[in-house]
C-alpha cells in the first residue's frame, strides 16, 4: 500500500467537525464586529426589493478585514428574502474592461452572448433585455474595482436609462482613491455612499477566529485561538492568515492523531505563515507580468529598453509569445499599480526606471 495508507485515510476526521469552514472562500454566516456595516448596506440595496433604486455603495479599506464577506453573506440573504431581486458578485481582476464585464453580466442574468465579436452597444441592448426580464431589481457588486476599465462605469450608468428598475452597485477596494481618477460627471451620478472598513483589534479577532474554529474543530485549547489572532494581527491583521494558522494547526493535530487542537499544533505552524497578500496578488497576474517579476528578482533597477529585452528573451525561452513593447508597458504600469513593481519617471526622452518594489 502506497503513500496514502498511513494517512488518517478516508474515515471520520479525529479533529474537524467540517474543516472547509476555515477556508477563505467559505461566507460565515455570522460575522462578529460587521454589525453595523451590515445593516447600512442592507439599508441602501433595500430599495430594490420595491423596485425603486437602491443607493449605491463603495466599501474600502486594507485587505482581509471582511469586505468581501460581508457583501457575499447579504447578496445571500437577500435573494432569499426577496424572490425579485437578483445579486451578481462580480471580481473586477476576472473581467477588467468594459465589455468583458457587461458580457458577464448578461451570462450571469441566464442570457446568451458570445464572449468575442459583439459589439457595446449589442451587449448592452442584451443586457438591458436580461435585466427587464429576469430581475425586478439587480444588485451589481464590483470587487477589487481598481481593476476595472473606469470608462466601465459611464456604460453601467447608462443602463439605467433602459431598464424598469434601476440597477443598484456596491464596489469595493483597498484603494479609498480609486474614483478619484473618474470625471466628476460620472462620481457625482454614482452618488456613493461610502464605508470605510478599519482592521480588526486583537480582541475582535480573537471573537472572529473563536467562532470559525467552534464550527470547525471538534475541540481546541482556547490559547490556540489567542495565539493564531495574535499572529494575525501582528502580520497587519488580515484575517486570513488567522484562518490559515487554524488550518495548519489542525492538519498538524490530524496527523498526530490527536483528538484536540493544542497550542503545541499552533505553535509549531504560526512561523510557516506569512502576510496573506503578496501571494494572493501573484497569482492573479497574467504570464507577462510574472515574466516581468522574474526578470526584476535580481535587485537592481532596469531602463525600460532592456527590461523589454530580457522579457523577450525569457518568454521565447519559456515558449511564450512575447507581447509588444507598448504592450509591456501596459504590464509593467499594472504591476505598479498593485505595489509590486516601482518606476521612476526620467526626464523627458531618456528611458525610465523599473524595479522590484
Ligand atoms: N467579521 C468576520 N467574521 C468572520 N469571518 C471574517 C470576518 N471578517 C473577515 N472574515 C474572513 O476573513 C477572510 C478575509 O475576508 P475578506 O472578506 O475576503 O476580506 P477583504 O475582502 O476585506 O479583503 C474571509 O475568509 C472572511 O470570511
Ligand atoms: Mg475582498
């Protein structure tokens, strides 16, 4: 018998109640300290559930502190509590430009249209079609919404001048700023609310990672929760390395086939798990900017002409197309803009700067 034999095999587990609890994707339906967060934005979509508009909302703040959540678990109350109204979760980072989103969108209503070859105004008289038939109200939540095309925003607007109730937003970002760079024209008939989300502190933590853990573990020392919150919010209080932490540790006691979750287990794994966000960001970017990365490890600063050189070089090596040069740029200016790359500006004519942030 093979490598799998001496596992806990595929009988009953000694430690997990229901171990997906503490993965990240998993929407509690509790969220402790989200109270009041919850309740406004329930407020403001309200509306839609009598067809009148509901207020569009933008929720900001550092990651891993619910936002996305806390969306997810009222977009599924609601469609429970209103057979009318229809939520779609979209994440900005899948569908960045305009007519990919509009086209998710229609796909998402149950209508057809083809991912490629349909033009705006085709997608949207789809659109507009979908939403009059199939949902008295639509709530649209935009995700991580600093991805998206802003031009996006004029055409989502624009719908509401077709369609019988009018379509509800709440987006979301860790950038506070991302309207900013929206003409006024467009911010001021989004008319947002907006919330701000702060990071937990130690003890809202703890509350957050106990209740995950209840319904996860069988049983658990009560030190192991303290430990993994305070790892969490030292990493700069995202709560999934909190989860993660769990997670390890409960694997750890499985194997060792222990019955409980101890603070043994926690201690051994809390140093294995870094800051969440780094790794979440890479694996989002597409092949060229991992390309980029790659070529950028060696700490030095690269002028923009050689960088493009040695990404060619590294794409052909790899079998990979290499994009244009103003393509590349478009690359390296994304990965800017996601703090993971830095350039600096050179005068006029002489070529800029690009390194690893
Ligand atoms: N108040 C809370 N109660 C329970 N789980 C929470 C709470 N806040 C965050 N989480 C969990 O932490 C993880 C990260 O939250 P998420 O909503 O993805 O963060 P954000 O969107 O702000 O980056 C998710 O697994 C989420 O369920
Ligand atoms: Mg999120």
């Amino acid at each position: 018998m093979g490598i799998f034999s001496s596992s806990a095999g595929l009988g009953e587990s000694s430690v997990f109640k229901r171990e997906e609890v503490l993965l990240t994707e998993y929407v509690p339906t509790m969220l402790p300290h989200r109270e009041n967060q919850i309740k406004q934005i329930a407020r403001n979509l309200l509306p839609a559930a009598k067809g009148r508009k509901p207020q569009n909302t933008f929720l900001y703040g550092p990651p891993g502190i619910g936002k996305t959540a806390v969306v997810k678990h009222i977009f599924r109350e609601f469609e429970e509590y209103s057979e009318h109204v229809r939520c779609v979760y979209i994440n900005c980072w899948d569908f960045r430009t305009t007519t990919a989103l509009l086209t998710e969108l229609v796909l998402d209503l149950g209508l057809f249209v083809q991912r490629r070859g349909w033009s705006k105004d085709e997608i949207i008289g789809k659109l507009t079609e979908a939403i009059n038939k199939r949902a008295k109200g639509l709530i649209v939540c935009l995700d991580e919404v600093d991805q998206l095309d802003l031009s996006a925003l004029y055409d989502l607007l624009r719908i509401n001048q077709y369609v019988m109730s009018p379509v509800g937003i709440v987006f979301i970002s860790n950038n506070p700023y991302v309207f900013a760079k929206a003409e006024p024209r467009i911010r001021s008939s989004l008319g947002l609310d907006e919330i701000g989300f702060k990071p937990y502190n130690l003890n809202e933590m703890k509350d957050i990672l106990k209740e995950r853990a209840k319904d996860a573990f069988r049983a658990f020392d009560a030190a192991v929760i303290m430990l993994c919150a305070n790892h969490a919010v030292n990493k700069g209080g995202d709560v999934r390395v909190g989860l993660q932490c769990l997670l390890k540790a409960g694997r750890l006691a499985e194997r060792e086939h222990d019955q409980k979750v101890r603070v043994e287990h926690a201690k051994a794994v809390l140093k294995s798990i870094k800051e969440a966000k780094p790794q979440i960001l890479k694996e989002r970017i597409n092949e060229h900017e991992k390309i980029v990365l790659r070529v950028l490890r060696s700490s030095k600063k690269w002028s923009a002409g050689k960088l493009y050189k040695k990404y060619c070089d590294t794409a052909k090596k790899d079998g990979i197309k290499p994009v244009s040069d103003r393509a590349l740029r478009e690359f390296v200016n994304h990965l800017q803009a996601i703090e993971l790359v830095k350039i600096s500006e050179k005068k006029v004519g002489k070529s800029r700067l690009i390194w690893r942030a």
